[in-house]
C-alpha cells in the first residue's frame, strides 16, 4: 500500500466517523482497484462515498439521488452547503470521457446517445473549431463540425442509435425513458473504455446516477462518473451532443428522402398533422417504425 492509498484509507475513516453520528446506516469500506468506498443507508435512500487514490491524489465522490434529505446531508457534510446549488463549477479534467444524447424529446426519430474521449490536447483543438452544445447550431454547422471533431478524436467517439421500432419494444417492457436512456450512456461507456483508458466520465444529468452506474459492466465499474445539469458546458460533452444530433438530422434526411410527408423534429402541431398523415397513408404499422408510441400524440392520431 503506497502513501496515497493510506491517505485515502485515512481519509474514508474519518468520514466513516463522522457519518456514525448522523443516524444512518454505513457499510465496511471496501478496497476497489482504485478506490475505497462505502455505502450509506437510511430509510430507502441509499448513497455511496468513494474516495479515489491516484497519480493526482485523493479525490473524494459521492453518487446517489441528489434530492434525497440523505443525499444533502452528506454532501453538507463533506463539501459544505455551497456545492448544493445549480451553480456548481467542476475543472474540466485533462482526460476524460462525454457522453450526451439527442432525440429524446423528438416524437418521430431514434434515441441517440454518442460518446467522445478527449484529452488535453484534443480539448483544445475541439474548442478551436467552435464545440459547442448542439441546440446552439443549426443542422447545418452540426453536420460540418461533426466531421472535424471525428478527425480530431479519430476513434475515440462512439454512437449508439436505438431506432424507434427498438426503442418502442424496450418501453413497452421497461416503461421508463430515463432507464433506456442510463443502459444507452453505460454502453457507450463502456464501449469507448475498449479503446481508451479514461479515469473520469461526465454526463448530462437526466435523472438518479444509478441509472448509468447500475448498468455500467467491468470497464465501466471503476470510472469515476460525474452528471451535470448543462454538462455541454466541457467540451467533451458538447462534442457528443454534436456527434449524437448528426446521427439524429442523418436519420431524418434518409427517412424525408423515402417518404411523402416530411418528417418534423420536436413535437408540435406540425408534428401532430404529420404523424396523422402518415398513420392515414401508410397504416399503424409503419407509424410505429417512425415515432415514439409513448407519447401522448399517439393518442391523439390513433
């Protein structure tokens, strides 16, 4: 055990103590290959407190429901009541993994979720061709900066598109956006960690860290994962949104190009007249190869 690692055992101890004192529940801690960790029960709210030790020190985690009563008691404990709030700032590390999606608030199209590897180096070229959040750019800019940020990552980006017939099946089982979309992050994850050896990951925020920490696999079990409200701000995740809503505008085009009836992004009466003109001419059947059923529109049209 080399002295980072005894500090950070030191480090979860004192934490350990403290935690005692506030009536919950606290596991053993746990050596991981690069962390200790614990796990802090009260009630149903479950939160885990990881301290990493590496090249860069000890750095402390903490992952569960963020607005949870547990949750913000132990943050305050640990970081101070400052880190509560929406203004939260995080140094955009030298070498990490983005992830983002696209097409999840759009009733026809797929769900994509894209992930881009970034180090020092990269992360600066990507900010030279002007990486930003996708929703700043018009389908145009998005398509022509895509092609720059896969030269600039080479192989270091991944795209996982599930089409609305794929998406359509895994709701009807699931029943639960957010769970498709945190198997979607983890997959891209942990395809991404084949090829690349990223400590570090952060994502957009779209509901409990669990969802894409439960379904992280071997990779994945040891990146420290950090979720964002706005996480476009760093620049390995505006990277993915741009990578994630050209594959969104590319399916659109070829979709546009084979039928009669444009197809409208977002959802909107435009959206609505479309989807009904489609149900009229083409049937049922090949709406729900198009659409996301769940939607409430559906009901309307059909």
């Amino acid at each position: 055990m080399n002295s980072i690692e005894i500090s950070a055992l030191k480090v979860i101890e004192e934490y350990k103590k403290k935690l005692i004192g506030l009536s919950v529940n606290v596991s053993e801690v746990e050596k991981k290959k690069y962390n200790y960790e614990t796990v802090i029960y009260k009630g149903k709210d479950k939160i885990v407190l990881l301290v990493y030790f590496g090249k860069s020190g000890v750095k402390t985690v903490l992952q569960g429901n963020k607005d949870t009563l547990l949750y913000k008691q132990i943050n305050s404990l640990i970081y101070g009541d400052s880190l509560f709030n929406d203004k939260e700032e995080f140094a955009e590390p030298n070498n990490y993994i983005g992830t983002d999606e696209s097409g999840k608030g759009d009733y026809f199209g797929p769900l994509v979720i894209a992930g881009v590897f970034a180090d020092g180096n990269s992360i600066k070229l990507l900010r030279a061709i002007g990486v930003k959040d996708s929703k700043e750019l018009s389908d145009r800019s998005i398509k022509l900066i895509a092609g720059e940020i896969k030269k600039i990552v080479k192989d270091n980006y991944e795209i996982i598109l599930i089409t609305p017939k794929k998406y359509n099946e895994l709701h009807s089982k699931i029943k639960n956006v957010n769970k498709i979309l945190g198997w979607g992050h983890a997959k891209v994850l942990e395809n991404l960690l084949i090829r690349c050896s990223a400590k570090e990951a952060i994502s957009d925020k779209f509901g409990d860290e669990s969802l894409i920490r439960n379904s992280l696999q071997e990779k994945g079990k040891n990146i420290v994962l950090h979720q964002f409200t706005k996480a476009e701000k760093y620049t390995a995740v505006a990277a993915a949104s741009i990578l994630a809503r050209e594959k969104l505008v590319e399916w659109f085009d070829v979709q546009n190009s084979l039928l009669t009836i444009k197809l409208p992004k977002g959802a909107s009466s435009a959206v609505n007249e479309a989807a009904s003109q489609i149900n009229k001419i083409y049937g049922t059947a090949k709406l729900s190869d198009l659409v996301k059923l769940h939607f409430k529109t559906t009901a309307k049209i059909v």
